[in-house]
C-alpha cells in the first residue's frame, strides 16, 4: 500500500499542473482543474486552500470530467463558475464606469456600496487589478474630461467646472502634470506654447530631441526624420515650434552620446507628462540600472499591482521619452523582447549594447 503511495505522490510531483497547484497560479485557472481524493473536493489551480498532499491529488481536463468522476466543488474558488480574478476584473471595470460618468468623484464608500464590498476591500481589489487607486483613477478621468472641454467650453473656468472640478484653485494646482503647460495654451493647441527641437543621427537612426520650458518632452526615433517632425506637430499643432537652434543642438548632442554611451548617464531635466499610473511605471523603469532587464511582471509587482501586467506594458507602449525613460529594459517572462515603440531590432541593439557595457 505505501509503495502505491509512494508511486502516486511521484506521479503528481512530476507533472507540470502541479506546480501551477503548488505556485496558485491563476493563469492556470481553466486550464485544468484538480481534485483531492480524501475530501471529495475539485478546485481551481488557483485556490487559496490549503494545499493537499500530492499522493490525494487527481488532475482533470475540466470542471465537468472531475464532476462525473464524483467530486463535488470546491466552495471557496467555485470552480464550475465564473473565475475570482474575472469576478474582481468584471467588478472594478464597473467601478471604472461609474467614476468616468460621475459628474463630481465618488468617494470610497459610494463605490464600496456599489460594490456590496467594504471600502478597504474595494480599494485594495482595485488597486491590484488597475495598478492605481480609486481616488488617482478619478483625477485621471476628470483630467481626460478637461482636456476635451477645453476645446467644448467657451471659457476655460467653464471648462474647469464642466470638467467636474469644485474649484478652479484645485484644477491649476494639478495643470502643470496633466496638461504640461497653461490651460489656455493647451485650449489652443499649444499656442505661445515653445518647444525647441532638433533632429539629429545616431547609430539607432534618425532622433528628435524636444524641450517645453520644464525639460526634455520627446525623445523619438525613426528612419525617416519627417515622420518625427510631423509626430511632434501632430501633438502640438500651433505650438511655436523652433528648430535649427545651435544651442538646442548641443541637448541632442548630449541624447546621442547617452544613446551611443549609456555609462554617461542623461543629466538633462525631464518634462514628462502623464496619468497617475504611467508616472509610477516610468519612475519604477528609470531605476532599472543600465545592462540589466526585467520583466513587465517585476515592474507591475515593484509598483504593488502584480495584476496589472498589461497595464505595464501599455505604459512602456506610451513612453515617449526614448532611452531616457528605458521601456527597453523590459523584456517578456520567456526573456523574449516583444514589442518596442522605436522597432525590436532597436531594442536589441540598446540591450546589447548596454550588456556589453
């Protein structure tokens, strides 16, 4: 009897799924389920009970094979239901909803009540699915709704108070990081708005370098320059654009030779603009030291939201600061280099590069 224990233990250890048991990983729910002989219970890979041991654990394809083997579910993770992680997903999406249409931010309470959730519950789920709090995810929205009205509104108080903001105090106190620059520039498309700029040439292509009065705005690559000088007047329409300056040119000079060189190190001011969560991701990558990589999973977990791992990559998606803001350094779980704003042959070339160091 103990050697067919023994036997069955091996078994179960020397199968991959059970790691995902061991691990509770959730990317594994649905995939398989397992079940434990001496409780007559099935769960989800991801289940928080207490593990079994593996000589009682038998896998299955499905919550349906292990039903008619006759193990019934478990009911702390049902798995024969709807997923906790798409339940969470599918609650805080609708919390999402109701701060974007609410005209003034609700508070926590208001949403926990919607949530049928206490607020420390509702703010700690939502911030591990988001990667931001309720409360930042609502500046973030009304910040979106005050661009929009500024070009709507036919005064920019209007717009201020349209926007859901309960003074104009709180809404300038907060224009310099959401807009990055004065609402009447920004109404206006940038105009009286200067932003010096200068292309140049390194070893990754053609580069713009582009300043606002607090610091470098844009740093973008591309084989063609006059696709980065029309990216940058797309963004900025009636801005007073300046090139050709010979004093401008020694910032980019300075770009290349930190893109040629990464050991200099960029001792340049930064102008960078964007929401709540996207500044904590680039903040987290500008302390990836150069030569080394991490993953969009180490990144979300450095920031305290571990399930926001496509948000990670959609805030290296929308870095506009190139090498700067090092999006480079972030590779796939598998080490494979994914995508890359600039092209993955760059990315390669950077690393590379910086590993050789």
């Amino acid at each position: 009897m103990s050697r067919q224990i023994e036997m069955r233990a091996a078994t179960t250890t020397a199968d991959p799924r059970w790691a995902a048991v061991q691990a509770r990983d959730a990317r594994a729910d649905g995939q398989f389920c397992y079940a434990v002989r001496t409780t007559g219970v099935y769960c989800r890979p991801s289940c928080a009970a207490r593990l079994p041991r593996p000589e009682n654990v038998e896998f299955f394809a499905t919550a349906a094979e292990a039903a008619g083997a006759g193990y019934r579910p478990c009911r702390r993770c049902s798995p024969s239901g709807q997923a906790p992680s798409q339940q969470q997903a599918e609650m805080v999406a609708g919390l999402c909803r109701q701060i974007a249409l609410a005209e003034r931010p609700p508070t926590l309470e208001e949403l926990a009540r919607a949530a049928n959730l206490s607020p420390f519950h509702v703010h700690r789920v939502f911030k591990a699915v988001t990667g931001t709090t309720p409360r930042a995810y609502a500046r973030a929205c009304r910040a979106a709704r005050m661009k929009a009205t500024l070009n709507e509104e036919e005064t920019v108080t209007g717009a201020i108070y349209a926007a859901g903001y309960g003074s104009s105090g709180r809404f300038y106190e907060e224009a310099g990081r959401t807009l990055g620059m004065s609402a009447g520039s920004y109404r206006a498309g940038g105009a009286r708005q200067q932003i010096r700029f200068a292309v140049g040439e390194c070893s990754l292509g053609a580069i713009l370098v582009a300043s606002t009065e607090r610091g470098v705005c844009a740093i973008l690559i591309d084989d063609d320059p006059d696709v980065l000088v029309r990216d940058l007047q797309d963004r900025f329409p009636r801005a007073d654009l300046i090139g050709g300056d010979a004093d401008y040119e020694r910032v980019v000079a300075t770009v290349v030779g930190f893109v040629e060189a990464p050991g200099l190190g960029l001792d340049l001011p930064l102008d960078v603009r964007g929401t709540a969560f996207q500044m904590r991701v680039w903040q987290a990558l500008q302390a990836i030291p150069a030569g080394e990589t991490v993953t969009y999973t180490d990144i979300a977990n450095r920031i305290g939201a571990p399930k926001a791992v496509r948000a990670v990559a959609g805030a290296c998606a929308a870095n506009r600061l190139a090498v700067a803001i090092p999006c480079h350094r972030v590779v796939r779980s598998d080490g494979g280099l994914s995508g890359y704003r600039w092209g993955v042959e760059r990315k390669r070339r950077l690393l590379a590069r910086e590993a050789a160091r």
